[in-house]
C-alpha cells in the first residue's frame, strides 16, 4: 500500500505526467527533457529524482550520462504503466511533447546515419566474407526457443541488430555493449522500430550486472571474437540463463585470414565446434546443435545450448584449465 501511494504522490504533478508519457515511449536523458520540455535542467532534474524515489522511473548510469525510463517491475513500473494508458491522446501538451520527441528522434537518426557511413567501409568488406546476413539471421531465429521469449538477453548488441530480429517476439529484451556511442546507435534504432520493451544498456560481457538465472534466451552475435577469454564469457552468458534458457552463439569457425586482426581488431580467427562445446558444457549447459553457413571466404556457425530446466546454479568463475583456442 504505501508503495502505492508513493508512487501516486510522486506522479500528481503536470510536469512529472508528461515526464512519465515520455519515457514510456523511450530512454531520455535530462537533456532530451530539458529541450522537449522547455524547462530548466534543475528542475527537471528535482522531477526525475522525485519519480525515481517513488519507483515510477529507473536511472541508468552511463559514464558521465543518465538515462531514464519506466521500470520493467514491481508496484511502480504497473502504476506508471496505468498512468500511461491514461493519458488522453488528444491532450494538447503530451501531444505536443511526442512531436518534439519525434523531432529529436529525428537527430538522433541523423547521427546514426552519419556514424554508419563513417563504418560503412568496414562492415561491408566484412559482410562480403561470409554467408549472406539473411541467411545468418534465419538461422539465428531458427536456434531460439520457439513462440514468445519471456525475457532476451542480448550480450555486445552493438547497433542493436538482433533486438531489431528478435524483439517481437521477446516479452522483454536488453542489449548490453560497452560502447557508449553503439548504445546510442542501438537506442536510435529500436525507438524507431518502436520497440518500447526492449533496452539497453552498458556493461561488460565479462561480468554483466544482472542476477543469475534471469532471462530465457541469451545471444551473442558476432561477439566472441573479441574476447580475450572467449571460455569465460561462455560460462557468464550461461550465469545469466533460467532453467530451459537457451543459448545461441553465432561466430565464425576456424579460418586463417590474419588481416582482421589489424582491419577489424579480432582477438581470435574463429572457434571449432568442440571449444564451443566444451565451454558450454563447462557452464552447465546441455548442447543443443550446430549450424555451418558458407558463402565466403569465412564459414560462420550457429550454435546453441541450453540450461536443462531441472539445473542447479550455475558456475560461478571461470575454471581453470580449459582449452583454449588458438588465437
């Protein structure tokens, strides 16, 4: 009860509604609200502090920035869900603060636009390498659980691809990355895939800050390359796995092309299918299957494993003596 009405005593005040009708549509920083808003940063910030308290809102640290956005659970992300279906579509002022929200989207595309051609280059020497994308994100959805995921864990998300794949069909998904300038990339791109349940956030893959067991689906996309302990990022990905969680690393096999290690800074040129299961296997998780996609001078693979549903914890550090590749 008394969560309750913190949270009501909290939201009953014009600009903390319009605060809470924003960030049901996406993260924001105080800056997106001091200029959608036309209000001083103070406060703003006053507002933030007040909804964060009452649990209406939840802050997200990213180096120097904060980013704000209704709670995934508990008492205050249902009440600010509730007040959001409230809100009148027809209301002048939160009808005019989705237009300005859609006017800075608009900037946020024009970067991620700009950051793309900059990369362009890059990724389309590196897409020419290997099987078409289509068909490497066939495979991928293929390898998830089948019909709705509860909760999708999607580790170095980066631009936010397969959030983008997969988010309709996920309950609730978080893509974590440590760069700061990919997040921002990834939050441009499902804001305007309108993906409200889906997040982002900065962590490494070494150690992510989310409990164990926690999500029903985990993916890494392209990501073990760039791992120096590719075993331990295996055995963490794992951690984050509930009972019947699934696991689906997409990678390339072995290949000897030493020049993207310069080009692309990969720590490792490919994985065979038995360091992969190996790893899982390690991490407590049953192997599943293996897919191979040709098309290029690089072979990439899809491979998937599964926490069984009657399983224990999961490890908790990575053990010592596992084979590890060959870089």
């Amino acid at each position: 009860m008394e969560d309750i009405l913190k949270g009501l005593r909290a939201s009953a005040e014009a600009t903390r509604l319009r605060i809470i009708g924003l960030c049901a549509h996406a993260e924001l920083t105080v800056s997106d609200l001091v200029e959608i808003l036309g209000q001083s940063q103070p406060r703003i910030s006053r507002h933030l502090k007040l909804l964060v308290e009452a649990g209406v809102l939840v802050r997200n640290q990213e180096g120097p920035w904060a980013w704000y956005r209704l709670p995934e659970e508990g008492v205050g992300g249902e009440l600010a869900r509730l007040i959001v279906d409230l809100l009148p579509p027809d209301d002048r002022k939160h009808a005019q603060d989705l237009k300005r929200l859609q006017a800075i989207s608009e900037g946020w595309t024009a970067r991620v636009a700009d950051f793309f051609r900059q990369h362009a280059g890059d990724w389309e020497r590196m897409r020419s390498l290997h099987a078409d994308q289509a068909a490497v994100d066939a495979a991928l959805l293929s390898a998830l659980p089948s019909g709705p995921i509860e909760n999708l864990l999607d580790i170095g998300t980066g631009a936010g691809h397969v959030l983008l794949l997969a988010g309709t069909r996920a309950q609730s998904a978080i893509g974590v990355d440590r760069s700061r300038e990919m997040l921002n990339v990834a939050r441009s791109n499902i804001f305007r895939a309108g993906l409200r349940h889906c997040q982002v956030r900065q962590a490494d893959m070494m150690s992510l800050p989310f409990a164990d067991g926690g999500f029903s689906a985990v993916t890494m996309n392209m990501v073990l390359h760039f791992a120096e302990r590719p075993d331990a990022v295996v055995l963490e990905a794992a951690r984050m796995l509930s009972p019947g969680g699934r696991l689906v690393i997409v990678d390339f096999t072995p290949h000897h092309l030493d020049r993207l290690r310069e080009e692309q800074a990969h720590r490792w040129l490919g994985f065979d299918d038995d360091q992969i299961k190996t790893w899982c296997t390690a991490a407590g998780l049953e192997w599943l299957s293996k897919q191979h996609l040709g098309g290029g001078e690089l072979t990439v693979a899809v491979w998937c494993a599964e926490r069984p549903a009657d399983a224990q914890a999961a490890p908790k550090s990575a053990g010592k003596g596992r084979r590890q590749p060959k870089p």
